[in-house]
C-alpha cells in the first residue's frame, strides 16, 4: 500500500500497518528532519549462504544522529535469519557511525502514546 507524507512531500510504500504508523508518527515529530524507506542493501550470511537485506528506515535527526530501523513483529525478532540480518546491520551501522534499532509493535504502541 502506499502512503502520502508531509515531511517528504511525497508518496511511499509500506508493507505493513506498523510501518505505515511509524511513517506517520515520523511525519508528527518535529525532531526529525527526514527519512528513507529502504535506504539501502546490506549483505550477510545465513546458513552458509549469501543474501541481501533492506533495512525499513533510515532516519535523519535535527541534531544529525542517524538511525537506521528495522520493523518487525516481536514473535519474529529472535528467528535465527533475522538474527543474522540484524548483526549484519549493527556490524553496518557501527562501520558507519549510525544507530540500529528493531522496532516491534509494543514501540510502536509506545510512541503512538507519547
């Protein structure tokens, strides 16, 4: 499905209702000065074999953190190939001086409250 955004003026694509509520909380918060949907590939193994990963976001704060965020259903955090992707993008991340973080719906739910 796809959504409009304010902040970035644009139509977006999302793959769940979960992203679709970060795109629209991300477009509220004024802290945040942008964001990219599937910014970019990273590259990791699972199972002795090669596959690629498109993290969900990469946010751009006002103060200039970046943080890159996937979104997930909790009950799908711990299975062993996403294990793999998040290593790979905290492995990522820190190479390139920006945050990684998993979003499930209990944070979700918690920033819609905040």
């Amino acid at each position: 499905a796809i959504i409009g955004t304010s902040k970035l003026n644009k139509e977006i694509r999302h793959r769940s209702s979960w992203e679709r509520n970060v795109f629209e909380l991300l477009d509220k918060d004024d802290n945040i000065l942008t964001y990219i949907n599937e910014p970019f590939l990273i590259e990791y193994y699972f199972e002795m074999n090669k596959h690629r990963y498109i993290p969900d976001l990469l946010i751009t704060y006002k103060d200039e953190i970046q943080k890159l965020v996937e979104i997930k259903p909790e009950y799908l955090v711990n299975a062993d190939k996403n294990q793999c992707k998040f290593h790979a993008a905290q492995e990522y991340c820190t190479n390139k001086g920006l945050i990684f973080e998993v979003w499930t719906e209990k944070d979700i739910d918690k920033m819609s409250l905040s």
